[in-house]
C-alpha cells in the first residue's frame, strides 16, 4: 500500500512570519494546528520537513543533523526570499534545538523551545519512540508482524552512528545557549515521556535576554502540539508573538 507523504507548508497571513520546525522523526503535520492558528491572526507561517523525515525510517540513517541544521537555514533563508525581513522561529524537541542554535547563530524576532532537550539523557526513549513510527509507518504499507520485526532491528542496527550523532548535536547546542539575547518562551509539558524536562528549566536560566519567559503544560505530554492543551499554547504563543518588536 503506498502511504500519502506529508508535505512542507507555508500559510500566508501577514508581514510577520514564523518558522516552524518539527520533531526528529516527525514532519510538518506536527506543527501544522498552530501554523493554522497563527495564519487566522496574521503571521505567515512556514514549516520545513528536514532531510529523511516523513518518510521511511530507513531514510533517517544516513542523514546527519549537519544537514537538518542546513535545511533549517534554507528554510529561514526562503522566508527572507520572499520577502519577510522579520521572522520568529517555534521549534518542537529537535525542532526546539534547531530553532535554540538559530537564536544564536541568526538574527531572528523571538524563540519559542517546545519541549526541547538540552541532555542526550534520553536515548532509550528515543530509541523506542523511532521504533514506534517505524513500526506505524510498516503496518501503514501493509507489512506482516514478522517481516516488521525483522526490519526494526536492522534498523536500530544501523542508526547507532546517527544517534551518536544527534547526542553530539543537542550537546553542542546545550553550550551555546548562553550566547541567546532574543526574547525566548520556554514551553514544556509536565508529563512528557520523552526527555529529561530539566531541560525547559536549563533554557530559561541560561538564555540572556532580557525578555523571557517559561510555561509548564500539566496536562501534555512529549508532542505538545497535538495533545490536549493545544488551544491554550496556542493563545499562548500567539501572546508572546504579538509582544515583539516588529517595527
């Protein structure tokens, strides 16, 4: 069975625009509710699928983040080619990190970090979160129980480099957050599953800017974005938008 694939999207709403950067091993359908929302109340809102995402995961273990850095950068570049000088940027987990390293490696209005880890403390659930899509995304082509197992631990076999890999890139972003002087709103869920969630806590007190702000989500788990209190990140979100200087 051939699977419909998601797409990048860029909602046009106005002369203000937001960068939206999804989760490793997710696509723009993690961020697509709020690029929705922010298009409804006047922001344009643009969101990538990095290299080897919304696919097979078969694709991701080759790529390094190197690359997905890269394709944050083109993205932010597309943006300013189309003519938006100011742009936020709000970046889910890996999305999070990439959207932390452009705060301090572009000039960009504000930073939202969902749910962002700061530590490679979490491999094992990384581990069995890549094997969760792996296998939703095999039962989805109609592969039996057998030929899916056999699959997934090949798999895991062959995405140690890459892993190693992404540990080594959340590290180096972990120590440049000190150099951040935009206006940054930590997000993070209180029940997710996925990182070590002293990492909102490590953002908000090493990030230099004058405005800052961080919000727990009580009732969220990892993919914030899509669980229960959507509607209000989104209000929020939209608060911290609209705060910025855009003039």
């Amino acid at each position: 069975m051939k699977v419909k694939l998601p797409e990048p999207f860029t909602f046009e709403g106005g002369d203000r625009a937001v960068l939206l950067l999804h989760g490793f091993t997710g696509n723009s359908a993690d961020v697509r509710m709020m690029g929705r929302f922010l298009q409804k109340n006047g922001y344009t809102a643009h969101a990538p699928i990095y290299r080897g995402h919304g696919k097979e995961l078969e694709a991701l273990i080759d790529v390094k983040p190197e690359e997905w850095w890269e394709d944050v950068q083109n993205a932010l570049q597309h943006l300013r080619d189309q003519g938006y000088e100011k742009i936020a940027v709000a970046g889910l987990s890996l999305g999070g990190v990439l959207g932390l390293k452009l705060a301090y490696c572009e000039n960009i209005q504000g930073i939202v970090p969902m749910c962002a880890p700061m530590f490679f403390d979490n491999e094992e659930q990384l581990t069995q979160g890549f094997q969760y899509k792996a296998k939703e995304f095999k039962q989805l082509e109609g592969k039996d129980k057998e030929t899916i197992q056999n699959e997934i631990n090949q798999l895991l076999e062959e995405s140690k480099d890459m892993f190693t890999q992404l540990g080594q890139f959340i590290n180096e972003v972990h120590d440049h957050v000190d150099e951040i002087y935009t206006p940054t709103f930590v997000v993070q869920a209180a029940k997710d599953e996925m990182i070590n969630t002293e990492s909102a806590t490590y953002i908000y007190e090493t990030v230099e800017s004058d405005q800052k702000d961080i919000k727990w989500y009580e009732n969220s788990g990892h993919v914030i974005t899509m669980d229960k209190e959507k509607e209000q990140l989104h209000e929020d979100v939209l608060e911290f938008l609209n705060s910025l200087d855009w003039s």
